[in-house]
C-alpha cells in the first residue's frame, strides 16, 4: 500500500518490516482530515499494533477524548474551524489528568512556525509529513512507552494512597483518615447548616475472644462486625477502625434520633449474625445541630467516646446517648 504522501511503504513481496510486528500497546485518537492519508496512516497504526479512533476534526477529537486513549497523532491544518495547534491548546489547558496525553503533531517540513507553536503549547513531539513508517513507530514507541510507565505509576500511587488511609484487616478507613476527614466534614456540615452525628463503638469483652478461640478466630470476629457495619451504614462515607476493636461512623445529615435508631438497629444485627463467637457492641453517641456551632470535632469525639463509657459502666450491649442539656450521657434502656 503506497502513498504519495507515505514513503518505504511495504510491497507484497517485500520481507515483513519491524514495525509491523503488531507490538505497539495502546488506544490511539487519530485526527486527520484527508482521506487518503488517514487510510494509509490507520493502516500503519494498526500495523504497528495499535487500537485507532480515527476523526477529521479538531472539535470530534475534543468531543470524543476520554481515558481510553494513551496519544492523540493530529495533522495541524484540520477540516473545520480549530486547528492541531488549538487541539493541543484545549488538551493541555484541561483540569484533569487528560491534560497530560502525549500528542504528536503531523507537520510539513516547511511549517517550521507551526512546529514551534506547537511544540511551545505542548505538544511532544512532530513528524513530518510524508513519513517513513518505521519514523512513525519509532516516535510514537518512545511516546507509549513513557505513557505507560507513567500510568503505572499512576496506578501505584493510587494504590498506596488506598493503602496509607484505610486498615489492612478490615479494609475500613483507619483512624489517620478518621481524623484528617471527620473535622473536615464537621466544617462543611456547620457551613451547610446540616447535622452531623458521631458514633463510637467498642466491641464488649473482646479479649475473652482472643483468650479463648485465639487471635484468628477474634480477626475474623472483627472482619465480620466491619462487614455488619457496612451493611447497616451503606450510604456512609466515613466508617473507620479506630483502634483494635473500636470503631467510628460519621452520621452526615443525621440528627441524634436517627443515629440512635441506627445505633440501636446495629446492635441488633451483630446478635443476628450468628458468629462461632457471638459478639455485642457498646455504642457512644452525639450530635451537632444545626446552628449550634459551639463544639468543635475533639469535644464531640470525647462526648461520644464519655457516653461510650457510660454505655459499659451499665452493663454493655447498649447505647448511650450524650445529653447537651445534662451534660452527661444518658443510658437507652437496656436490650
Ligand atoms: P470491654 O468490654 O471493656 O471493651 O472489654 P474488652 O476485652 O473488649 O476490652 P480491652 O480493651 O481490654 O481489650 C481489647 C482487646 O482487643 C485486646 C486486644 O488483644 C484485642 N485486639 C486489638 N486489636 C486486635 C486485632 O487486630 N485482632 C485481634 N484478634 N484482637 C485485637
Ligand atoms: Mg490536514
Ligand atoms: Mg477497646
Ligand atoms: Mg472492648
């Protein structure tokens, strides 16, 4: 397949090239308004190996781009009102990681202003048209090659940042992110003139779990109590491991009369769940009201973890609930 714009084009009786060996990775966004060189050029690409979206304009491209692709290849004079140089400008000038797709820019030889721009708005690279296949692999190998080192990393990072704000057991946010996203929360509940509430709960006489069935059994106890909280509070944002066998949950747009509901509705599913070794929860609760901007995250935290303390001192397996007007915390009646 020859072109007048395609140069070193294989013919049938030709040894097979290297770059047509199909070992390019990835999802290319192609923007190119001639015809006849777009269907040489795609016929390269998928030569190369690559998976191509091909448009004619600059403004199907913009329309289209997504996080499928890892390059756009763009001619600079397009159908259309938007040229390559502008394409490149919108990319780059994005707010999210699209920004950062490589671009090569297709160019004559004598554009040499419209390769600076394009170059000095971002683009990464140019090749000039018309081309030598193994130019275009070769320019388009170094593009994907750093493309996907850096999705790698991407993934990596993503994963560590998982890894650094969430508990290892129990897959539930740890108490670092409990306590960088609670007084967070608070403030945007405060602005909105919302309610927030905030539970505390220790499991009860954890340590005869461990003593008697061992460590593993009293893991999976708390695996399981995690996976109850999850089902009890699945509309919640912020559920945590607090420390062994205590927990958090902040109750957004919740007063103290549903958490207490709640509270009280998850005491009841740790007795239905019907472990090897049954386990009860004492639970501490408070609340911020609307326009009672008084308390900060810290006073509510220790309002909480004081009705908590009452709840065991009753006798444990039930909730306490702190009282603003008291200024104590008063005990539910016991199950
Ligand atoms: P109370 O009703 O007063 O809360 O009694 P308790 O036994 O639950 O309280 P205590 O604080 O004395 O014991 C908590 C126990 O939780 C002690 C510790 O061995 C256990 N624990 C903490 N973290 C883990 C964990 O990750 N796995 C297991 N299996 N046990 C843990
Ligand atoms: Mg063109
Ligand atoms: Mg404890
Ligand atoms: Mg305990």
């Amino acid at each position: 397949m020859t072109g007048p714009e395609h140069k070193g084009a294989p013919s049938e009786d030709q040894e097979r090239q290297p770059w047509e060996d199909h070992s390019l990775r990835g999802s290319l966004l192609f923007v190119e308004d001639s015809q006849t060189s777009a269907a040489v050029t795609v016929h390269y690409l998928e030569q190369f190996g690559l998976q191509v979206r091909h448009v004619t304009t600059a403004e199907q491209a913009l329309e289209v781009l997504g996080f499928e692709y890892d390059l756009v290849l763009s001619d600079f004079f397009l159908d259309g009102e938007l040229t390559g140089l502008d394409l490149v400008k919108r990319i780059r000038a994005r707010d999210d990681d699209l920004s950062l797709l490589p671009v090569l820019m297709l160019t004559s030889a004598e554009e040499t202003d419209h390769r600076i721009s394009s170059l000095r708005a971002g683009a990464n690279d140019f090749i000039y048209k018309p081309f030598h296949p193994e130019e275009l692999y070769a320019r388009l190998h170094n593009l994907l090659s750093l493309r996907h080192a850096y999705k790698k990393l991407f993934t990596q990072k993503k994963a560590m940042e998982r890894l650094s704000v969430t508990d290892g057991l129990t897959n539930l946010y740890n108490k670092r992110f409990l306590s960088n996203e609670a007084p967070a929360l608070l403030a945007q509940s405060q602005q909105s003139g919302g309610s927030l509430a905030l539970l505390v709960l220790d499991l009860d006489h954890f340590k005869r779990i461990n003593d008697t069935y061992g460590h593993e059994q009293g893991d999976r106890t708390l695996k399981a109590v995690a996976r109850a909280l999850e089902e009890e509070f699945q509309e919640v944002d912020l559920i945590a491991r607090y420390g062994g066998e205590e927990f958090v949950v902040v109750l957004d747009q919740a007063g103290i009369e549903q958490a207490t509901i709640r509270a009280d509705r998850l005491r009841q599913r740790l007795s239905d769940l019907a472990l090897e070794t049954p386990v009860t929860a004492s639970v501490g609760i408070t609340a911020q009201h609307p326009g009672d901007p008084r308390r900060n995250y810290a006073q509510l935290f220790r309002e909480a973890d004081q009705a908590l303390y009452e709840a065991k001192h009753a006798g444990r397996n039930r909730v306490a609930v702190w009282s603003w007007d008291a200024d104590r915390a008063e005990v539910l009646a016991s199950p």
